[in-house]
C-alpha cells in the first residue's frame, strides 16, 4: 500500500496527513483491530511490540503512563504500525511528530522512529538527544548503541563510534529485531576498527561474524575481500 497522492494533485501537508491517516484506518479496519476501553493495551503491545524484549518494555510505559494513554494513543501506535509495515518513511516522522507529542514520551517508540527522522529531516543533533536518552532508559537494547555509533562515524568520531558499536554488539540478542541489526553492528565495528586501528585482524573478525549472521551482506562480503588484500579504503 502506498501513502502518496495523485500525480496530478498537490494536496496541503496538512490535506496528504489526513489522506494518509484514512489508509491506515482502513488497513486497520481490514484486518480486524477494533480498539475499545477493554483491549486497547493488549492491542498496542501486539501490533507495535509482539516480541520480547520490546513487549515486556512496552509493558512496563503503558502500566507506567497509562493515565496519559488510552484509546486516542492505541489508535496512533496502530497507525504508527501501519506506516512501519508499508515503509512509508515520511508518514512514520509526520505521525509521530503531529500526533505524538500530545502523550507522554516513550522511548521505545523513538528509537524506532530515529532512523527515520535523520533520513527525512536530517536532524542529526536532534536524533541523537533522542538515541542518548534511549540508552539511558533502555539500558539493555543493542538499537540506541548501534544509532550513536553511525551517528558518531558520520561526524567523524571513530573513536566513539567504536565505542558505540562495542556496546550494541555486546547487548544484540537472537530476537528479530537483533536478528536483522546484528551483521549491521559487527560489519560496521569492523570497518570502523580498520579506520581508527588499522586492526586488520579484528575488522576481518566482525566483517566475516556480519557475514556468517547474514550470508547475503553484499557490502560485508566486498569488505571481507578488501580486507584480504591490501585495502586502502573500504566501503562503508
């Protein structure tokens, strides 16, 4: 499903949110979620946070926050899901920033949305406020870690960036969403190994562990061949 007008319209920002709001309740609708005072937690958690550990921590805000929550939040983590599910990247900022702002700040939900906000907006600086506070309250997930080091080797500190991937390599689990950021988190401490330590040994350790956790990583495997030659740069 697309979130896009026609080719010939120019609709308002304000006219394309409302458009895009009425997709996602339509898929919403089409799959069943209705959202009532009796299961409209039990809704959020399946929808946004159906694995551990990201359920058991949205668990905990929602008993935490729950008189700033209720139907209206339920149904905007819903849509929320909706844009995440269709990748419609500007949609996911537009959301979060129009609607998310009327309830208490959840830290799960921005590290998710992070990524997205430095593609669209470009707001490094504030994207990074928001993955520090994550890593402070989240203190046992791999994802705010492995966004401070990208952050970090964009502004050129390898030296935190190394510092960074150190951590979220040492906190991924086997659970999806780890699944699909580790090889991330080890092909890019490699790489950032290499530049900052010229530890061939070390980058060739994380390149090949990104490999062996994804063995169809086309940039971890033009790595792994760099760095079995003479490299004198290597493709982020």
């Amino acid at each position: 499903m697309k979130f896009k007008g026609k080719a010939d319209e120019r609709p308002t920002p304000a006219a394309g949110y409302r458009q895009a709001i009425q997709k996602a309740d339509e898929v919403i609708a089409q799959r069943g979620a209705e959202i009532r005072p009796d299961n409209w937690q039990q809704l959020a958690l399946e929808w946004f946070a159906s694995q551990e550990p990201e359920r058991s921590e949205f668990a905990r805000f929602i008993r935490a926050q729950q008189d700033g929550l209720g139907l209206a939040w339920a149904r905007d983590i819903l849509r929320l899901q909706v844009f995440f599910d269709a990748q419609a990247s500007v949609q996911i900022v537009e959301h979060h920033e129009r609607a998310f702002r009327a309830y208490p700040r959840c830290p799960l939900v921005e590290i998710w949305v992070a990524p997205y906000i430095l593609r669209i907006r470009g707001d490094l600086w504030r994207v990074r406020q928001m993955c520090l506070e994550a890593t402070a309250e989240l203190s046992s997930f791999a994802k705010p870690h492995y966004e401070l080091g990208f952050m970090s080797y964009l502004l050129g500190d390898f030296s935190g960036a190394l510092a960074e991937f150190d951590q979220a390599v040492a906190l991924v689990t086997d659970t999806d969403n780890d699944t699909a950021l580790a090889p991330r988190a080890f092909f890019n401490r490699g790489i950032v190994r290499f530049a900052l330590q010229e530890d061939r040994q070390a980058a060739v350790a994380d390149v090949a562990e990104a490999l062996r956790r994804k063995p169809d990583y086309t940039q971890a495997q033009e790595a792994l061949r760099a760095l079995k030659g003479k490299p004198r740069w290597l493709p982020w």
